[in-house]
C-alpha cells in the first residue's frame, strides 16, 4: 500500500514527519535508487526500496515496535539526535538498547522538563500539531513582576519579532515577590523558544522554564534526568485526546449566550449595530410597543 514518504519515514522512526520532510527537500531520500524531493510522492515500502541517507528503511517499517518512553530533561540538553558542536543530546539519557528514539516536539537547551521520545511517526504528529489543542504545561519564573495589562497582552496572543502570531494562551499567577514572579502557562502551540520570546516582548525575560504536563501526563514520581516507559493507556490517550476546542463551550453554561454577545459586539464594531427587524427598528422596540398597545 502506498504512503508519502514522510510518513514512512517517521513511521521507521527516523524522524518526525516534519524533519522527514525536511530530509526529503534536502535531497536525502531515495526511491528504487533515484532521488525524491516532492514532499507529495508517494512508495510502497512492500514494492519500493526506500533510503533514508543511504539507509534501507523498509526492514525497520516491517520489523518495528512502538516504544514510548517519558524523560524528565535537565538543564543543558540538546533536544536533537545529532549536534555538531558536540553538546550533550537528549538520546543520551535513555538506554540505546531501546532503539532509535525521536524527540516529540522540543525543549531548549536551557529548559527541563517533560518530553516524549519514540518510534512512532503517528503518536508524534498528532501531539505536535497545533489543531488537535494538546495541553503543554510550564512552570516559568520571571525576571520582576509584570504588570497584568501586559500579562493579559500575552494571554490574547501578541505578534512576535518575526512576525508570527501567538494563540491565546492560559497564563495564571502562582507566586510572586519584589523581584520575580512565577506563572503556570498552558499552550497548545509550539513555536520555537516561544514562551521565552513572549515575555522579552514584554520586557520580562525568563529566568526558569519548566514543562511539568503534556496532554494528561504530568511529572509525578520522575526527578530530573529520570526517565520511565508510557504505559499502554497513557499512549491510548495522548493519540485519541478530544480536542480542546470543542470541550471549550460545550456544556458549559452560558457559553451561548458569550458567543451572542460576542458577535454583537463585532457588529456594533463595524458599525452595523445589532440585529434589527423588518420594519419599525430592534426587534426588542416593537416588541416593547406591542405591550403598550396591549395595556391601552
């Protein structure tokens, strides 16, 4: 059966589909001995001989199994499977007896916390993209106490350096004193650095970054540079997570009724005021008018 080769390729568990992609567009993919540089060609791995870097991947795609594994990443870590200025990887803390892991998403070099590695393309596309809304919780420590207008700035979503747009964000206060503060911060994106570059936007930079969720797993039990295998729920539940979004309003009271006055705002915005009637003004006014009428 057919597939892109990104997929396969993250399915081998050489990367994740987005660096496979990038190694196809670099020209380090082969299919039946010729180069493939189309991110949309497909190949039978049962038919097509596939390398990735000279490598045959069509043994590792029959002969695989899934690991999951949970690590607690220190301080000072490479969130790669290769560096070359040498510094210290995250494949580094796992046993190499369990195979060639990849990284689920990152975390930068100077940030700890939680992190998923694995063999499985599949698990790791659907925790990294942004539309299936998976919870990734921080513990940040700033440097002062940011003013809440600018806390609520970030909350919103701001437009980085580069351009980019954040989506909102949860950013709750936990502790503060006259020189720090210390926030919970839950993203369902994962822009590079982007909790880092939030706040140097607003002139309070990061002094510690720590991830202590992802989706449901927390931190409990794993001290930093431990690790620990997921368990067969865990992964059942991070690949079929329900997405945020729909939770957001469903069954919670009055959420109808905000999006109403939402959209009323928005008109009242663009100067069309609210939804009025056919004939004699808002409807609420002629309905008023009908009562008078009655009472007479």
């Amino acid at each position: 059966m057919e597939e892109r080769l990104q997929k396969l390729i993250a399915a081998a568990g050489l990367a994740s589909r987005r660096h496979a992609e990038e190694l196809i567009e670099a020209g380090e993919v082969t299919v039946n001995g010729e180069v493939v540089r189309e991110l949309g060609t497909k190949a039978d791995p049962a038919r097509d001989h596939i390398k990735v870097r000279g490598r045959l991947i069509n043994t590792l795609l029959q002969n695989q199994e899934k690991t999951y594994v949970l690590l607690n990443k220190p301080r000072g870590y490479l969130t790669a499977l290769s560096d070359p200025e040498g510094r210290p990887l995250v494949s580094e803390l796992v046993p190499q007896s369990l195979g060639r892991l990849h990284p689920v998403g990152r975390l930068d070099f100077n940030t700890e916390g939680l992190l998923i590695l694995t063999n499985d393309g599949d698990l790791t596309n659907y925790v990294t993209s942004a539309r299936n809304h998976v919870e990734k919780v921080y513990e940040v420590k700033v440097k002062g106490v940011p003013p809440e207008a600018q806390i609520e700035r970030l909350r919103r979503g701001v437009r980085l350096e580069d351009g980019v747009r954040t989506a909102p964000a949860q950013i709750t206060k936990t502790g503060e004193t006259r020189t720090n503060a210390w926030y919970e911060v839950i993203l369902r994106e994962g822009r590079n650095q982007q909790i880092r570059r939030m706040f140097d936007l607003i002139s309070h930079s990061v002094i510690k970054l720590r991830r202590v969720r992802i989706g449901h797993v927390a931190a409990e039990g794993i001290l930093i540079g431990q690790w620990r295998h997921l368990t067969p729920a865990e992964v059942k539940r991070l690949k079929t997570a329900p997405s945020t979004k729909k939770r957001a309003t469903k069954g919670v009271p009055g959420a109808r009724a905000n999006k109403d006055n939402s959209v009323a705002r928005t008109q009242a915005e663009r100067g069309g005021g609210p939804r009025r009637g056919t004939k004699g003004g808002p409807r609420s006014a002629r309905k008023g008018d009908a009562g008078r009428r009655r009472s007479r």
